[in-house]
C-alpha cells in the first residue's frame, strides 16, 4: 500500500515481508518512508501499528491513499525482525 501527503513530499509505502525462506510474515510489515524522493527511513513494524498508522494519516493528516498495491513482498532479515517495533 501506498500513501501520500496532501503535498506529495512525504510518500509511505507498506510491503508485506518475507524470511530468507520465503515464508511470509503475517504479523509483520515493512514501511518505508520517503521525502522529496529520497529514502528517508526504514522500519519493520506490527501489523496493528500499520492499521493504526494509515487509518491515523488518512482521517486525521488527510493523506491520499494512491491505490498502489505492492505484491511482491521484500525479504527481512532475522535481525530486522528482531527490532521490530
């Protein structure tokens, strides 16, 4: 999924995520934010934090949901995992 200010300076993208394995990881996701085009940062977090965090940026910050699915999820390293929020 893939969220955008109202300015388009600040996108969020969110990717399903994957061990070395390839078995996913449902409790988990992986949000990338970038400012002005750049990757600003990167983070594994839960997946209720990823509920919270676009329902919380689109009803109270008026994002834009841009109707981006990313399918294809990205591989997370067991230390990654690890860190998660």
């Amino acid at each position: 999924m893939q969220i955008e200010s109202q300015s388009g300076r600040l996108v969020i993208d969110y990717y399903r995520i994957q061990d070395w394995y390839c078995n996913l990881i449902h409790d988990k996701a992986l949000k990338i934010i970038t400012l002005n085009g750049e990757t600003f940062s990167k983070s594994v977090i839960t997946t209720q934090n990823y509920v919270n965090d676009v329902y919380n940026r689109i009803k109270n910050f008026n994002y834009v949901d841009n109707n981006v699915e990313h399918t294809t999820p990205q591989f997370v390293s067991t230390r990654e995992l690890n860190r998660c929020e």
